[in-house]
C-alpha cells in the first residue's frame, strides 16, 4: 500500500492544517527535526486544507477542529471525500471520549490532543498509520543521538515533571468541567459541539454524547441566528462576553416551557485571535417563573393606581427594565405602555448622566438604603425633558427575595418654573428698588437745589440765571412725571392688566406735543416733527402719549441728534416713528429689548420705558419694533397700527 511504502521507504508527506501559525510552526519543526516527515503545505482553515491535500496528495493531515470559516468536523469528510487513501489524524486542544468516537465515526484514524509533549508527536503519528494500515511496516529508523545516552537525563526528567503537573491540572479542570451542576459546553467558532458535560446534557435531556458534533444553534429552539451574530462579535471584536436567551428543547410531550440564559466566552491565541469559545447554559426557568408571578402580582397593582394620573408610578425588575406602567407614567413620560414595557430605565435619564451610570447607582442605593429619593432632570419620549421628584424603592417577594423596583415619579416642572420665577420677580423688584431710587435722586437733588438758590439769592440773581434754575425745576419735574407714569402703567400690567379709553385723537398735535415737552423740560433738547395736518388716530391719548415720551427720552438719553418724531398714515396701518443719529442698541441687548428691566450702560434707566411701549402699542392692536442704524438710515424706533385704527 501507499502509506507502506511510504513509511517504510522514505519520508511521509503531511498537510498541517492549523488557525494558529504559532501552532503549525513548532509542529513543523518538530515533524522536519524528526527526519521522518516532509511537511508539502500549511492551511488555516478548512477550505485552504482541501486545496492542499488535491495539490499534494499527502499520506497524512494533521487537522485542528476549531477554525474559522469551515472548521475540522466539516472539513474532515470533504478531504475524504476527494482524496480516501489520505489519512487524518485530528489534532485539537479539546478532549473527551464522545468528541472521539465522533471524530472516528467521520473517518479520522486518530485523535490526539494538543497536550501532547511535541517530542512525542512523531512517534504517535507513525503509529497510527501502522495501525491502520494491514501490511506490517519497518520501523522508524533510529534518530541521532546528541550525546551520551545519559547526558539529557536531568533534563528529560524536568519534562516529565512538568508534563505529569500539566496532565494533573488538566485532568482537575475535566473533572470540574464534567462535575458542574451547571451546564458547560465546549464549542469550535461556528459552534458545534466538542465537548458538552451532564448537567449540559441532562437540561437538553439526552446524553452528552449525543450533543458532541451538534450545531448548538439546533437547541436553541429558532434563535441559531442570535447565536451566529453572538459568535461573529466575538471573532470580529475583542468582547469578553456574550449572553443570549432560548427556550430549552423538553422531551416530547412536555409542556413547561423553559428558558436558558447562555454566557459565550472566547478563549483566544497570544494574537487574539479566536481558537474557541466555552459556553455556559443555565435554566433560568424559575427566575422567570418569578417574573410572570411578579406580572400577575403588576397587575393588580395597575389596576390599583390606573386611575392616578398625577403621578407616574411603575416596576422595574431587578436590572432596571420596565414592567408596568399607569396612566400617570403615560401622561408624564409620553410612552405608550407597548413602547416602554420591557425597556431599560435609563432612557428616562439624559444622555450624560446614562454615561456616567447614574442611573444605575440610583438602583444600587436604593437597594443598599432602604429607598432612594431625588430631584433632577428627565426626558420625555418626545425629547423634551422636565424636572422630577423621584422616589425609588426596592420590592423583595415573600421570601425576602429581592424581585424589583418601585419607581414613582412626579412632574415638578411647573413649580420649579413658579419658584424660579419668584426669585427672579423678587431679584427684578430688587433692581427696580434700586434703580427708582437712583432715578428720583436726581431730579429730587435739583429740585431741591434749585429751590434752595432761589430762596437764598433770587434778588440777586440775574434773569438768566433765575430762568435756567426753573428749567431745570420743570424738566426735573417731568422726569419725575414720566417715572411716576411708567410705575404706574408697570404696576397695571402685572395686575389686572392696563386699561386703555380710546378716543379721537389729533395726530399732529399728540405728536407736537410731546416734542415741546421735552424742549421745555430741556431746551438743549432739539425734537424735529414731521406729522400731516390732519390724521386723526382712535387711540387712548394719555398711552400714545406716554409711548412716545418714552420713545424720545430713550433716543435723547442713549442717542445722537438729530432726533425726530413722526406720523404717517398708510394705506393699512399707521406709523408713528422716533429717529436718532445714535451707534443704535448694542448687539447683546437687541434680542430682549423690550423685555421688561432690560436696560444698557449706566444710563439704562428703569428698564420699563420700552417694554411699556411695546405693551401700549400691542394694547392698540399693533406692535413696536426696532431698526438699527444703516448707511443711508438712521437708529429707528417704530410703532404701527392697524389701519382701522385711523380715521381721516
């Protein structure tokens, strides 16, 4: 035969075949150092092995079983099936009698198992193609000797020192394996079986050696595809772990419907790559026996706080997964219970605090304390978020047992808003204490002055001197007139409201006339008019008034002259504009403008002068706005009205 001739005449031709190149190189070395073997190719997968062995027809291929892409128990008939006088011999870091009788029903002539010193690989190998051939062949010759017979003697009793330690720990990890009241399972990366233990065996109810050479995906009751995406992750990623859930096959006739929770580990070569992967499968049936009592037990409890809308109160199960939920969570989260039921927790919680694992911790106290409460943002299914009340307790069944959470949350939104409000009504009243009291001092101070001089020397002063101190009594007079009715029309407007008695009202002369207010009040204070003769606006004349004060006292005070006030009538509204020659309102300040205390520099005033004007423009029907300064135009201040609101 040809495996005779071959062992007796000359060298054996083998075919490596190997996923680890460390692997395939010390065999290599070994085999060529033997004298014995001449190594015609290496592979790394099962498809690269059948190339080799139709190429070279090698007398023998040593096969690993645990490759990517095709691994050695499918590889093994096809290199049969295309060369039958090859011999295999696999050669695998897994064991077991059943992985055995598997391999030899497929046609291998032996199994050896990686443990193997390498020194004693050729041998074995030798000897398993006299086995299987029926023609008695020579022996090997003999091999060359480095030195005396007993000049390695120290060492080759180091080596099986080390061998017989190895072999101790391995047997201790197969007992432990074979002994483990939970199921274990060794499988090749595309996952079929080489090794499965009793308990493994006894949950799918068969006997481990009917499990060894199965696809596990077969067992897991339709979910192979989550275990081919499971297995994939692994071999493309560095992941230490991966866990999925199937129902377990029962014996026929069975009723109870049982669940396995599988935990995969990769076990990987010194390049990461994976060799395989060991599979632990554990009955979780009771656990979830647990959680449909603890559905059944929800739903008493919805029916109970259904009907509570003000607050959303729901379970979580021990890993934060939501498993009820009222019509409060509905109204205050926005999910439909199918939405939600099921879902990790943390989707309430805003992105950073998911990161940070907050709401984990949040679980963890409560469970460590008793109950944990707290206040903080939250985000709704729309993406909004809102302000909670939050109060996490933990439920333990009757066996002490800890089944849960209770999770009760409460919309506090609207009184935070309602206490941020009130302090910022409270900081406004501060500052316009502060700033009223700044704005009377001024003119009180010259009032006060001018009538002490007057008192004291009016006979001796001259006319001139005697007019300017009464100017500057009236203009301080003024201000305190137009304070006086900004406080007022302020005060009316965060009461009731402020009222408005429209009647007919002259155009020009409201225009007019509060130009010559403020040249009397200050004649250094030049107002051009330009208004028609004879629009006639129905308009509340005490407010149009007050606006346009306040529109020439913001343009005299913050702008440039010229200044100009005027009134037009369009063909659907009416405008009344106050312009100056000013740089216009600084950029950060022009987004709240007219906001009630919105004010600039250290003459900014009350901070109610336009927003006042813009509540009378908006009283009439129309709005105020604002144009900053332009090359051919100037800083702008315009109030329309709607065009009913004119006559004439």
């Amino acid at each position: 035969m040809e495996e005779r001739q071959v062992v007796a005449g000359g060298k054996v031709s083998v075919v490596l075949v190997d996923d680890s190149v460390d692997v395939r190189t010390l065999v290599r070395m070994r085999l060529e150092a033997s004298g014995l073997f001449d190594v015609k190719g290496e592979a790394a997968d099962g498809e690269q092995a059948i190339a080799l062995v139709i190429r070279h027809e090698p007398a023998l291929v040593l096969l690993d079983v645990s490759m990517p892409r095709m691994d050695g128990l499918e590889t093994l008939p096809s290199i049969l099936a295309v060369r039958p006088e090859t011999a295999v011999v696999m050669f695998s870091g897994f064991g077991g009698t059943h992985l055995v009788t598997e391999i030899r029903e497929l046609g291998a002539i032996d199994f050896i198992e990686k443990s193997i010193p390498l020194e004693q690989l050729p041998d074995r190998l030798l000897q398993s193609l006299r086995d299987r051939s029926p023609d008695p062949v020579a022996p090997p010759p003999p091999r060359p000797q480095d030195g005396p017979a007993d000049a390695g003697q120290p060492r080759l009793d180091a080596t099986r020192l080390e061998q017989e330690i190895l072999n101790e720990h391995l047997e201790g990890f197969r007992a432990l394996f074979d002994r483990a009241a939970i199921g274990m399972a060794t499988l090749t990366v595309h996952a079929t079986i080489v090794r499965a233990n009793d308990a493994l065996a006894e949950l799918m109810s068969c006997e481990p050696s009917d499990l060894v050479g199965v696809d596990y995906g077969q067992l897991t009751g339709g979910k192979g595809d989550v275990l081919d995406h499971r297995l994939e992750a692994l071999r493309t990623s560095q992941d230490r772990v991966a866990t999925f859930e199937h129902r377990i096959p029962g014996p026929p006739g069975a009723r109870d419907v049982r669940t396995a929770l599988v935990t995969l580990v990769p076990i990987r070569d010194s390049a990461g790559q994976m060799l395989y992967v060991f599979a632990q499968v554990q009955d979780i049936s009771a656990q979830r026996t647990a959680e449909d009592e603890l559905h059944r037990t929800e739903e008493k409890f919805r029916l109970l706080v259904a009907a509570v809308e003000e607050y959303a109160v729901f379970m979580l199960d021990t890993r934060g997964r939501v498993m009820s939920w009222n019509a409060g969570a509905r109204r205050i989260k926005g999910y439909e219970a199918a939405e939600i039921i099921g879902s990790d927790f943390r989707v309430f919680y805003p992105t950073e605090q998911q990161l940070t694992g907050h709401p984990q911790r949040n679980l963890e106290a409560a469970l460590r304390d008793g109950s944990f409460a707290e206040e903080g943002w939250r985000v709704r299914r729309d993406g909004t978020w809102f302000w909670a009340s939050v109060v996490i307790s933990p439920v333990h069944d009757d066996r002490g047992r800890h089944i849960g959470f209770a999770k009760v949350t409460r919309d506090q939104t609207e009184q935070r808003q309602n206490a941020e409000h009130r302090l910022e009504a409270m900081a406004e009243q501060a500052r316009l204490l502060a700033v009223t009291a700044h704005e009377l001092r001024n003119p009180t101070a010259v009032i006060d002055g001018s009538a002490h001089a007057l008192q004291m020397s009016e006979g001796q002063m001259a006319a001139a001197e005697r007019d300017q101190l009464f100017r500057g009594i009236r203009s301080s007079a003024e201000r305190l007139r137009r304070l006086a009715a900004d406080l007022t029309a302020a005060s009316q407007l965060q009461g009731p409201g402020m009222q408005f008695r429209r009647q007919s009202v002259s155009l020009p002369e409201l225009v007019r006339g509060a130009a010559a207010r403020r040249e009397a009040a200050s004649p250094a204070a030049q107002v051009g008019v330009d208004v028609p003769d004879r629009a006639v606006l129905e308009a509340d004349e005490v407010r149009i008034a007050q606006a346009i004060d306040n529109l020439l006292d913001n343009a005299l005070r913050h702008g440039a002259a010229p200044v100009t006030v005027g009134a037009h009538v369009r063909d659907d509204h009416v405008e009344l504009r106050v312009t100056d020659a000013g740089h216009g309102v600084p950029d950060e300040l022009v987004s709240r403008l007219f906001d009630r205390f919105a004010a600039a520099g250290a003459t900014g005033g009350t901070g109610l002068g336009l927003y006042l004007v813009r509540e009378i423009a908006r009283g009439h029907g129309g709005e105020v706005v604002y144009e900053p300064p332009a090359q051919d135009s100037p800083t702008t201040f315009l109030i329309r009205f709607p065009v009913a609101a004119a006559i004439g």
